[in-house]
C-alpha cells in the first residue's frame, strides 16, 4: 500500500483521528470490499458527508442505496473502473455533494429508524 503513495494524486495516510476532512477533500469514495460481512460503516460516513460513492454489492449488502444518488455499485472490475472514472469526470472542477443523503441517512439508518423496524417486527406488523 505504501508504494501506492509514489502514483501522481494517491496519498497514503495510514490511521487518522478523524476521518472526515479525508473525506472531504476527496471527489469520490471508494469501497471496494470483496469479502467480509457486517455494516459497512465507511459507506455511511461517506453517505453522511453527501459524498459519491463507489463500491461492491458485497460492500452495499444490507444497505438500501437505491435511493441515495450519486450512488454506484459494480462487481465486474472493468464496470467498477468505469463507475470510478464517472464519479472523478462528475467532480472535475469542483466537488459533488448531495445534501439529500443526510435525510435519507436518517429515516433509514437513525437509532430512531432502527427502533421503529425492531418494534415493528416484535409486534408482528412486518
């Protein structure tokens, strides 16, 4: 990973304290995760800060991103690329940001919204 920092516009930063001005200083978020299980807690911060973002359906699993835009999701290493490569073009010249994220974060993934499931499905109503 470090010799990734030695390629004209990739930086390695290793651990940060706070994630979010990483973030936001990039044009895209990439997540291209191919194993693993759980929630995909770096789409959701990125989502929260109205980033793009790319990432695999493994790395979308459990997640209802049809509805956020500026949203792509492809397994195939060439569609992924392609996707990538949109997202950059999309944000030349400056950063695209997508305020609606946020609201759909939060009548999707909130405590609240999680509650509201839960006692929904232990009533039976699911």
């Amino acid at each position: 990973v470090q010799r990734l920092a030695e390629t004209d516009g990739v930086s390695v930063t290793g651990r940060v304290d706070d994630v979010r001005p990483e973030l936001l200083a990039a044009a895209v978020s990439v997540s291209s995760l191919r194993l693993g299980r759980g929630v995909p807690n770096k789409i959701l911060e990125a989502l929260g800060l109205g980033m793009s973002v790319v990432t695999t359906s493994n790395g979308a699993a459990g997640l209802a991103l049809d509805e956020f835009p500026g949203v792509d999701v492809a397994d195939e290493p060439a569609e992924f690329a392609r996707a990538v490569v949109r997202r950059l073009k999309e944000a030349q010249g400056g950063r695209v940001r997508y305020p609606e994220h946020r609201a759909l974060l939060k009548q999707h993934y909130s405590w609240p919204s999680a509650e509201a499931a839960f006692l929904k499905l232990a009533r039976g109503d699911a």
